[in-house]
C-alpha cells in the first residue's frame, strides 16, 4: 500500500488538494449559475447542483484532513 492512502499520513497535502478541487469546483458552480441565468439551459442548472455538491464534499474532506493535521482546531 502506498503512504499516502493510510489515515493520519501526508494529511496537509490531503487538505490541500481538496481545498484546490473545492476551490475549481466553486470556479465551475458560478459559471454555470451566470451562464443558466442568461441562457436558463436545463443542463447548466444541472451542472450548477452537481458543482455545488461537489463543492460541499470537498469542503467537508478538507476540514476531515485539516483536523486530523491539526491544522484547524
């Protein structure tokens, strides 16, 4: 098994990367929101959920790490 999958190793880089993968997935949420409220395109009001639950996940992996870290309190 590599390091890095095994709970309490390399937990920084771990909150980093989802802190990055949330970050893009705010980015993409408020494009599709901007784009379905000039357009209203059933598929952009589908991708702005996806991104917005995406978004949420990632927060949650990201505070998961980040405390196993020690990096929040």
């Amino acid at each position: 098994m590599l390091p890095v999958t095994q709970p309490g190793n390399y937990e920084s880089i771990k909150s980093m990367t989802h802190g990055l993968l949330g970050g893009l997935a705010v980015i993409c949420c408020a494009y599709n929101s901007a784009a379905y409220y000039q357009r209203r395109e059933p598929h952009l009001a589908q991708n702005m959920l996806l991104y917005g639950a995406l978004a949420l996940l990632e927060a949650y992996q990201l505070t998961k790490h980040a405390h196993r870290a020690r990096i929040m309190p």
